[in-house]
C-alpha cells in the first residue's frame, strides 16, 4: 500500500513542479528580453539568443533539481503523512524557484548597470 501512496505522490508532484517550472520561465523571460535589448542596446538578434540561453540554463537547473528532490519516504500508510510530504517538497521547491527568480533579476540589472556605465564611458571618450 506504502507504494501506491509514493506512486500517487509522484503523479501529483511531477505536473505541480513542472507547471511550477514553465511558469516563472515563461513570465521571467517573456519579461526579461526587455532587459537584454536595453543591455545590448536594441541588438535583438544577440538580445534574444542571450535569452534563450538563460532561459534554457534556466530549466536546466530547475527540472534538475526537482527531479533531484523527488524521492519520498512514506512510513505510515495514510493520506495525511502523504499530503504532509507534498506540501514539503512542492513548498520547498516553490522556495527555490523564487530565490532562482530573484538571482535571475540580479543578473539583468547588473547587466543593465553595466551596459549604462559603459554607455556613460563611451560618451566621456568621445567628448575628450
């Protein structure tokens, strides 16, 4: 019976991180690619493949990991210990995929204030 409870865990866990996954990419990135043309200053060919290529890394880390966190240990043969576990684990990982937004976040303004300064370094040079 243990068995059936951890397969009906994994039935539910699975779509809920995967949803979980495609979501934020989806809302960070379609977001994101103003970031990249600001950054590389309306160059959409390099400002999309840069995207893609987070995005990807993106799901590549997070896939990875939830498919790293999923083993469950049930040791009582109830619903309870079940709902409990899932709770912990699609918590958790709602957790994790957060700090991968907001760590994603700081990389597009870092950019975006690197793109300024140099932007700012440029006019100075060419005044002089």
């Amino acid at each position: 019976m243990e068995t059936s409870k951890i397969l009906i865990g994994y039935c539910i866990y699975l779509p809920i991180a995967l949803f979980l996954t495609y979501f934020v990419s989806k809302t960070l990135f379609k977001n994101g690619k103003i970031f990249m043309l600001d950054i590389f200053r309306g160059r959409e060919e390099i400002a999309e493949a840069t995207n893609r290529l987070f995005e990807t890394g993106f799901y590549l880390l997070n896939i990875g990991f939830a498919l790293m966190i999923l083993e469950m240990n049930l040791y009582q043969d109830n619903y309870q210990v079940l709902i409990e576990a899932l709770s912990y684990k699609i918590g958790g990982f709602s957790i994790y995929l957060g700090v991968m937004l907001f760590f994603n976040l700081y990389f597009f303004f870092r950019g975006k204030r690197k793109a300024r300064e140099a932007q700012t370094t440029e006019r100075i040079v060419f005044k002089a």
